[in-house]
C-alpha cells in the first residue's frame, strides 16, 4: 500500500474534558477497523483511513463519529 491511499481527518469532539475523556476516545478510533489514529488530545482527534483496510472519505468519517458518539461523545468534521 503506498501512502497515497491515506487521507487524514480531523474531528472536533464536544465533551472532552480531561486525560480520562482522551483515553476512552482514542479507544473507540483505535478498535475502529481501517482508522490509524495520529493523536488525540481534549476536544480533537486526528487519524488517517487506511485505503486498504477501510472506506475512505465521508464513510470513515461517518464510521470514527460513530465510534466517537457509543465512547459517549459528539464530533464533527473539522472545517
């Protein structure tokens, strides 16, 4: 897989508060098949779609806000 496959997104995230809201977060993306996350920190997250693993675009982006929303929180895309 070459890196032209991977597109990074980032999501506000409404609620996040401290080191604990991070943690439970960066869970969700990271048991989220296809999603690399890069970094999450109070009130953001960043990750790549892996092309390989996972669609790419508005559907990665629906399947990390769902993650995201069953951890317990609101995001949207970053604009």
């Amino acid at each position: 897989m070459g890196d032209s496959n991977m597109a990074e997104y980032t999501l506000l995230i409404d609620g996040m508060h401290c080191g604990a809201c991070v943690a439970r977060v960066g869970k969700a993306l990271q048991s989220t098949p296809g999603i690399v996350v890069n970094e999450v920190r109070v009130g953001a997250a960043r990750f790549t779609s892996d092309g390989d693993a996972a669609p790419v675009g508005q559907a990665v982006v629906d399947q990390a806000i769902g993650a995201i929303a069953k951890a317990g929180y609101t995001a949207h895309l970053e604009q």
